[in-house]
C-alpha cells in the first residue's frame, strides 16, 4: 500500500497554489505546483505497486477500490488512467456492472495506445 505519510501529505498541497493565486505571488504558485507534481510522482510508484500486489492475488475489487481512492489526486496521471482503464476492461470481461459504475465523460478522456 502507498505510505500514509505521502498519502495524507496530497490532499493540503492543492490549496497551496490557491493560497498563492490569492495572495499573487506567481513564484509561490510555481514552486506550489512543482511540489505537487514531485509530491504525485512519488505517490504514483507507490500506488501502483500496491494495485499489482492485489492483481497477482487476484483481489480484483481490492484493485478497483484503492485506484478509486486514488481517483481524487492520480486522475489525470497517464499511469493511473492506464492501469484503471485496464481493470474496468478486466472486470468487464467478467461482469458488465463495473463500466455501468464509471461516468461516462471520464471514458472520453481515456486514450487507447
């Protein structure tokens, strides 16, 4: 599972460079949103291997849970959108009700390599 510590650290970094637009301080909205990039990027390997963990052990809905968890900081990650559209695509083939969950604009934003 991804660390706690990064985990809980996510959620207060968005309302930094809000901080910062308000106060207009272009270089603290900079370095706000470059920490939080660095903060994603170090949050992204973590997830992911916890989601391959729960693969192997076939804990599907284990899988689907925690990338949805996930879905508030890691949704617009190219990594996160690939390994969810994966498993909505493996869940499918097993049942149909997990793509009747997902919205629908959020299919339109998923590219297929």
């Amino acid at each position: 599972m991804p660390t706690n510590a990064c985990a809980s650290c996510i959620p207060a970094l968005p309302v930094r460079p809000q901080d910062a637009r308000l106060a207009h301080d272009n270089t603290a909205i900079k370095r706000a949103i470059s920490e939080y990039d660095a903060a994603l990027e170090a949050y992204i390997p973590g997830l992911m291997a916890a989601a391959a963990i729960l693969w192997d052990q076939r804990a599907y809905s284990a899988v689907d849970r925690l990338l949805r968890q996930a879905s508030e900081f890691a949704s617009e990650h190219d990594a996160w959108k690939l390994n969810m559209g994966h498993n909505c695509f493996m869940q499918a083939s097993r049942s149909p009700t997990p793509l009747l969950r997902w919205p629908i604009g959020t299919w339109v934003t998923c590219r297929c390599l």
